[in-house]
C-alpha cells in the first residue's frame, strides 16, 4: 500500500478531481466497494426494522430450505435464516468498527511518537512491536476473548490488540517519511508557524491512509469475529452472527442443508468484498502514481 | 565462511524476541486487569475453590515471582502440567505438534507453489487477459473467508464427488511406523507409499485451502514486485546485451524479485498459523489448534500458556529461517 | 561502404500527454574506426536516438520512421531474434549511472562474461578467462572479477561497464553519458581510458553527452542536435573554430576556456521547447539572436556544404560573413 513518498496528493486538491482522475478500475471498486458498504451501513442501522421476521422467533418449520416466505431458509430452530444474518451485521460490524476506532488511536499515538521522536523510545517500541508483528494475531485474540471473558467490548478490545503492532508500523513508517522530506524544514524557514505545517504539509498524508486503514481493518476485523464465532467464542446464543450461525450450521452440512452453511459466509464475503474493494480503489485513488515515466 | 557468523547472529538475535513474545504471553495470562482465575472460574466455583485454584497454580504470589518461575521452567523445557490432562503440557504437545507443522508447511508450500509463478506471469503479460482476470480472482479470494470455503470444498470435493476425504489425517487401518510424527515425511522415510498416498489425500484439503487463501497475497506481492524490478536499468542492460529473453526473466528480473517474496512468505507464514486454529477444527485434525480450543475451553490454564509458548517459538524458528534464507539470497546483506 | 547510415530516423513516445517527438527525422552517417560524439541539451533527444540504434527505447517509445543501416543492413526491420544476433556482438553501449546498471546480485565476472558465453558459445572457465583480461585491460586487477558491483568505487564500476561493452568486441560502441554521474578527477581518468582503448582496439565509438569538452578531447567527429533535429555535423576541429550553426556556437562559447581571457559566462536565454508540439518553422529560432521571419515559417533542412559538413540553418553564411 503507498503511502506518502510515491504520491501526488497535495492538499487542497479535494476528492472528487482525484476520483475523477484515477484509472476506470479503481473507481469501480470505489463505487461497488461502496455500494456494499452502504447496504451494511443500512443492515446495521435499520436491520431489525426491515427484516421480514423477528431473528429470535422460532415460529417457522425448522430446517427448511429457501423459499417465497423464508428467502434464505429456516434454522434448527425455526427461525428465519434471512432476518438473522441482515440483524447480525450489528455485532459483526459494530464490534469491528469499535476495534478498529480503538487500535488506530492507540497505533497513530505510538506510531507517530517514535517515528518523530525517535531514539530509545523507538528503538524500545520498535522491538516489542516486532516481536508482537511476527506472532499470529488471531491466536492473540482467541487468548484475549477467553481471558477478558465474554462480552461485546471484550471481544473489541481482543481484536483492537491484535491489529496495533500493524498500525503502529504503518503509522510509524509514515511519519518517518513525512518527517524526512525536506519541505518541513523548508516550511520552517520562510517562518510558518507549527500548526500550519501540521495542517497542510503533514495532515493530508495522515487522511489519505485513514481512509484505506480502516477500511482495510473493518474487513481483517469482521474475519476475525466471524472467526471467533464459528470457532464458539463469539457473542453467545441466541443472538445472531455470522460465525456462531455458521458453526451451527455445519452440523447440518453432511445431511444436505446447504442454506445454513451458504448464507451466513456469503455475508461475510459481501461485508469482506465492500471493505476490501473500497479500501483499494480509495488507495489507487487518493495516491495517484506517475506510471511508467521510464 | 562469513555465513557462518551470520547464522550465529541471527540466532542470537532470535533469544530477545522470543523472550519479548514470552512475556507478552505470560504478561497476556497474568497482568491483565481482572483476576483471570475468576474470570475463568469465578462464576462457576465457589470462592474457596477458586482460592484454592489460585493456590495451587501459584499465582498467588508476586507477579515477579512468577515471571521468574516462568522463565526458569521453560529454560527446562518444563511447560507445566495440565490442569485437565493431570500430564506434563509438553507431552500433550509433543502428540499434536506434527499435525500442525505438517499442514502449515504443505499449506505454505502451495500457496507458494500456485501463487509466485501466478504473479510472474501477470507481470510479464501485464494488462492481458490473464492479467485481468487473476487480478479479479486474487481480489474475491483475498475477500474470501477461509473458513466458508473451506467448508464448501468440504460439501462439493468431499460430500458430492467424493474426490477427497473431508476430514482426519487417515483413513482406518492406516498403518506406519512414526518418527517425526508427520505421516507425509514418515512414510517417505521408511518407503511406505501406500501410507505416502493415504496421508497426501488426508492432506490435500486443509493445505490447499490454507494455500488458496494465501494466494492472493503472495500473487500481488510477486507481480508488484516483478514490475518494479521489470522496469529497472539493469534489466536495458540485460536486453541490450541480447541475451535470451527465458535469461533476463529469470536469471535477472526474477532472481532480485525473489527478495521481496522471500520477506512476504514470513508474513504469509504467520496469517496461515493463525487460521490453522480454525481448519483443525473444521477437517478434525488434531493439532495444535485443536488443543488450544480445548484448552481455552476447559480453562485449562496451564496448557494455555504452553501452547502458546509452542506457537511462540515455531513462529520465531520460521523467521530466523526465513531471514537466513534471504541472507543466502541476497549478497548484499553484511555480516 | 560506412559502418553505420542513419536515414531520417524518427522515434516518438506516445504518452498519455501527446506523442512525445524525441527524435524527429535525424540523418547522419558514421565511418569506421571514427569517434562521433552527440551532444545537446538534457531533453534534445541524443539519448533515445543511442537507444533507437540498438532498438531499445522504452515504453511508450517506438522507432516510427526512417532506416539505421548498419552495416549496410537496415535494423529497423530486424526482428527480436536477428536484433538479439547483433546486440552486444556487433553494437554495445556502455549506460550513464553503472550502479543501477549492473544487477546488485552478480558479481562482475558474472556479468561480464554472461554475454560472451550466450554469443559466442563459449564454457563459463573461458568466458570467466576472458572477463579477467577484459578487466586488466580497464585498468582494474583481474582478482576483481569476484567482487560485486556494490563493492567497486563509481570510477570502478564505470571502467568495469566498459569492460563488459567489449566483452564481444563490438564493431560500434555507444558510450550514454559515461563521465556524467563521476567526479572530475575519475572523469578524467575514465576519458582517458576511453581515448587509449580507441587507439589501442580501432574502435569505432558514438559518445553521448551534453559536455562537449569531453568530445573535443576524444572524438574526431561531432554531431549536435537540438529538440530532436540534427542542427550540425562536422569534424571535431572545424566546429571549434567555426560553428556555423547559432546553436553550436552559442554551446561552445558557453564552455568557459581555462587558458582564455577571463569573460563573464555566456548561456543561451530561453527554454527547450515543447517536443508534443513543436514550431513550425526552424525549431531554434525562438532562442535565435539571428532569427528572421523566414526561420519561424519555414524549417531548415541539413544541408551537405563540405564533403564533411552539414548544416541546418537558412542564413549561415549570412551569419559566417558578418563575424
């Protein structure tokens, strides 16, 4: 992912000319990627007032295939497969973004202290982070989740902790390059004031990655709760989510009840394939490269 | 000659990072705000047993203390003894270790296999057809969850066509002598082909799920990577000297863009270590993974923190190997 | 029969921007054993046209028009297997920046000898042979041919590129720039080389460069271009003491003279133009102090005036007669 030295961002220039400018691919991803964003948006929001049936309604014939009046089946227990998925985008997503919010703030602190101060502090964080970088962050999780105990914001917290040595890197390797270029102390001699470089010179670089950062981190972390629910550790019954729906619909595989496998990983694919696409047209996008000037 | 000093130093350099990852994991168990033994226990046992519990497992004393304990252990290779088990954690390790290392490393290797030469040829017939359509098909399976397809080429390869076994590492009455524990390189070693072909279906698709997920990763890293290097001069200096084009591929675009893949396999490594949690469960292997949910489940707190510690130290060996690898790669690393 | 004809050469970039014409109908002709030298300014096109001799301008880059008869066979229409025949074995070039040139994970050895061992069939142990004569040749000592090319200094790693450009001895060697990323004293040294290899070897050498005292110590011959058009050619003495061209002689008055009088610095005002959409009229005149309303409309062609003199302007001999 570029991120501040090969790109032509220069503030002032605002999004729109920079989409418009950006090669037909990447807008497409930006529009599709945001489309499906919109549509979760829309499921977090509103999902239990559109949804046809009540997620935790057992009322209907259990284990019944798709149909006109259950669009995507029926569980185990009778409820309608449909209105369970679009209801659980909440927890899915909601945790997510809150995980997210929580490990880019803490990553753009550390992130930003040591690639600007530099020194030991640095060097200190430098070798933790490493040390963390290296080790799979979902094993990091699973062990949070059952140490924290149970609970929304347990889980939040659990994945936010996988994802900082990563933000802090990135945070990191930017303000180094930031802090590098000349212009800074250029700035500084025809006397602008702190602020204004802050503002004009050293923000737009933050901004642009913001953008594709927490794109790009919704998506790790809804994997990530999908994960922890399939594997059992997720929010607990009876409230819906993708993975917990999904491993309970594995029992079910062997004897042909396709539906409770299908569907709850298809929403995981929609919400992944939004995030994802958004998060790489809104990088092609906001850091246009010369191409092939050789 | 001069290799040798710099195997040496990275080993060296391996002991304090995997120390940091040790006291993470130990700092993770013990630090936390919350007491974990009542967070794990608390609501099921009365206090005194909790009390006891705590007792017992010494973490009643001085945080320090305990670290210090910690430390002393593992340089012992004592991981503790499970609280479930009532066995030494090294033990129960021992069993389960293989199985994963086996399907991490087949895993590896095929995303290697399908995703380097993807990414080669997608540099070199850049904006074709071949092109477009991998880039499109990296970006649904980058989006993909693992998991989900894993389970549908369960339903489809496994349950429908019946091409592969869907689950376990052997078919009933598999026989072969273990030594390392991994049936592939076991059945190598002591010219077992009939258990050679056994273990492989076995293990066909867990690894080639966990391959196929990263693909997408290793195939963009790749092409990037060859196109970078595609367009550097050396490269006019290969072209002007008239040489082959098969010669200026490989010998030179591709040799130098081996580097950045060798880095990215390392990264790649550590995402499939983690997923392979989620495939023991899902093709009921008995691996690491599989005693790490048992062990959080049950609260067996011992085990935790053994298992970890495993993982730790697997993860640390791959880098170190990986980083001597590039070191034998790259000329202009110094030692 | 000349070793290499150049005949309305064209090669154009098509960009994004417009199509970029670098080099816009050039002509010239080459004997052998003769050092010409191409200057001109950064932009005028001297590069892509040394590029365009070996069929190797980048992308967007294309030969669009005219012949390069080498040899008395037009390379134009060669195609990949016949150019790869002749590249190196018959045309080799020595490229500007060594470091970025030679690849960081073989040594010199290695480089050197690769395009002796693929054209001329030979086994590793003689190219490697002929790689440590090669190197002795430059001046570096043969043990070298182990080291890489991040372990050589830049004078080094200069002198180790010519090495290489001959390894097949070559009947034209296109030198890009050699000296331009070196320090004086290396600069020096490495012409140096150059001047003795020539007379040492018969080679024949096309020097591309935008400091032309360079030329006027090695080359015999001298060709100056600007935005893309061939303005002068003529034998090295004869152009220092009598550019006729306001161009060349605006680019040789603008090299101070160490043993001269002592004069302010001369340049040439104005800017390059723009090569996507240049003037009509002669490509020079909006810089001209000689300029005349014809020179903007109508653009000068290179006329032949002695058996070794061309020149591309309407009113040189008006010039010539009022200095």
């Amino acid at each position: 992912m570029s991120g501040g030295s090969k790109s032509l961002f220069r503030s002032g220039i605002n999004f729109l000319e920079l989409f418009k400018a950006a090669p037909r691919s990447a807008q497409l991803m930006v529009i599709f990627g945001g489309i499906l964003d919109l549509i979760l948006v829309i499921f977090i929001i509103f999902g239990p007032n559109i949804v046809p049936y009540d997620p935790l309604a057992m009322d209907h014939e259990t284990l019944l295939p798709p149909s006109k009046t259950n669009f995507m089946g029926t569980d185990n227990l009778g409820r309608d497969l449909f209105s369970r998925l679009v209801v659980a985008s909440r927890y899915s997503l909601g945790i997510s973004l809150i995980a997210v919010g929580v490990s880019l703030v803490i990553g753009l602190v550390l992130g930003s202290a040591s690639g600007f101060f530099g020194g030991t502090l640095d060097r200190i964080l430098m070798l933790f982070m490493d040390a963390l970088y290296i080790f799979p962050s979902f094993i990091y999780v699973l062990i949070m989740v059952v140490v924290l105990g149970p609970g929304l914001w347990q889980t939040a917290l659990a994945i936010s902790i996988g994802r900082i040595p990563y933000n802090f890197r990135l945070i990191r390797s930017l303000t180094i390059s930031v802090k590098e270029r000349g212009f800074i102390e250029a700035e500084r001699v025809i006397g602008a004031d702190n602020w204004h470089i802050i503002r004009h010179h050293i923000a737009p670089y933050y901004i642009s990655i913001l953008f594709v950062t927490i794109s790009l981190g919704m998506a790790r972390g809804t994997l990530a709760i999908a994960g922890l629910g399939f594997l059992g550790l997720g929010v607990p019954p009876p409230t819906p989510e993708w993975g917990t729906d999904l491993a309970s619909g594995r029992a079910f595989l062997l004897s042909g009840r396709w539906w409770l496998v299908v569907f709850p990983g298809l929403f995981v694919l929609i919400a992944m394939l939004g995030f994802n696409l958004l998060s790489e047209g809104l990088d092609t996008v906001m850091n246009p490269t010369v191409r092939r000037l050789k | 000659m001069k290799l040798r000093y710099y195997v040496i130093f990275r080993l060296l350099l391996a002991i304090p990072t995997l120390f940091i990852l040790l006291t993470s994991v130990f700092g993770i168990m013990h630090i936390l705000p919350g007491d974990p033994i009542v967070i794990m226990y608390g609501d099921q046992y009365p206090t005194a047993y909790v009390d006891e519990i705590r007792g017992k497992l010494g973490l009643d004393r001085p945080v320090w203390e305990q670290y210090l304990d910690f430390l002393k252990d593992l340089s012992r290779f004592n991981l503790g003894i499970s609280m479930i088990y009532k066995v030494p954690v090294i033990r129960k390790v021992q069993d389960v270790f293989p199985t994963t290392l086996e399907v991490a490393l087949g895993g590896l290797s095929l995303a290697v296999i399908m995703g380097v030469p993807i990414g080669v040829i997608s540099a070199l017939k850049r904006d074709s057809f071949f092109d477009h359509a991998t880039r499109l098909l990296t970006l649904y399976l980058h989006s993909n969850p693992g998991f989900w397809l894993a389970l549908l080429f369960q339903l489809v390869l496994g349950l429908w066509l019946g091409l592969v076994p869907i689950s376990g590492r052997s078919p009933p009455g598999f026989r072969l002598t273990e030594i390392t524990g991994m049936y592939v390189l076991d059945s190598i070693l002591t010219f077992n082909f009939k258990a050679l072909g056994q273990s492989l279906s076995y293990l066909f698709l867990p690894c080639f799920v966990i391959g196929i997920t990263s693909v997408p990763y290793l195939s963009r890293l790749t092409r990037a990577a060859m196109l970078n290097i595609l367009g550097d001069d050396y490269i006019t200096t290969a072209r002007a000297k008239g040489l082959p084009s098969r010669v200026i591929t490989y010998k030179h675009a591709f040799r130098n863009a081996m580097l950045p893949v060798i880095t990215s396999v390392g990264g790649s490594f550590t995402g499939l270590l983690g997923g392979t949690v989620i495939t023991e469960r899902i093709f009921a292997l008995p691996g690491l993974g599989s005693l790490l949910m048992e062990a959080l489940t049950s609260r067996d707190f011992t085990m935790i923190q053994g298992v970890v510690t495993i993982y730790a130290l697997i993860v640390v060996v791959m880098n170190t190997l990986l980083d001597i690898v590039y070191a034998l790669a790259d000329p202009r690393v110094k030692y | 029969m000349s070793l290499l004809k150049v005949n309305n050469l064209k090669t154009h970039f098509f960009t994004p921007f417009g199509t970029v014409r670098a080099v816009d109908d050039i002509s010239f002709e080459m004997e052998s054993s003769v050092a010409l030298g191409l200057a001109g300014e950064s932009g005028c096109g001297k590069t892509t046209a040394a590029y365009s001799l070996m069929n190797l301008v980048p992308l967007p880059g294309r030969i669009v028009g005219g012949q390069i008869n080498f040899k008395g066979k037009n390379i134009v229409e060669y195609n990949e297997t016949q150019l790869r025949d002749i590249r190196w074995k018959e045309i080799s070039m020595v490229f500007q920046g060594a470091m970025a040139s030679l690849n960081p994970l073989y040594t010199i050895g290695d480089q050197i000898s690769e395009p002796i061992i693929y054209h001329e069939d030979a086994d590793k142990k003689e190219g490697w042979k002929r790689a440590e004569e090669l190197l002795e040749l430059v001046g570096i000592e043969a043990a070298r041919v182990d080291n890489y090319p991040w372990e050589l200094s830049g004078g080094m790693r200069q002198r180790a590129m010519i090495a290489m450009a001959l390894a097949c001895n070559p009947s034209l060697l296109i030198a890009d720039e050699p000296t331009t990323a070196l320090d004086v004293i290396v600069s020096a040294q490495v012409m140096d080389l150059i001047k003795n290899l020539r007379k040492k070897l018969d080679l024949s050498m096309l020097l591309i460069t935008h400091d032309i005292s360079v030329i006027a110590q090695t080359c015999d011959e001298l060709a100056i271009m600007y935005a893309g058009k061939l303005v002068e050619k003529t034998d090295v003495p004869t152009i220092f003491k009598t550019p006729l061209h306001p161009y060349s002689n605006a680019l040789i008055k603008a090299f101070p003279n160490i043993k001269g009088k002592k004069k302010k610095l001369s340049s040439i005002p104005g800017s390059p133009i723009d090569l996507i959409a240049p003037p009509l009229g002669c490509r020079f005149a909006p810089r001209c102090p000689f300029a005349q309303p014809l020179c903007l409309e109508d653009e000068p062609i290179l006329d032949q005036i002695e058996k070794n003199h061309f020149v591309a302007c309407h009113f040189w001999e008006d010039i010539q007669s009022k200095r």
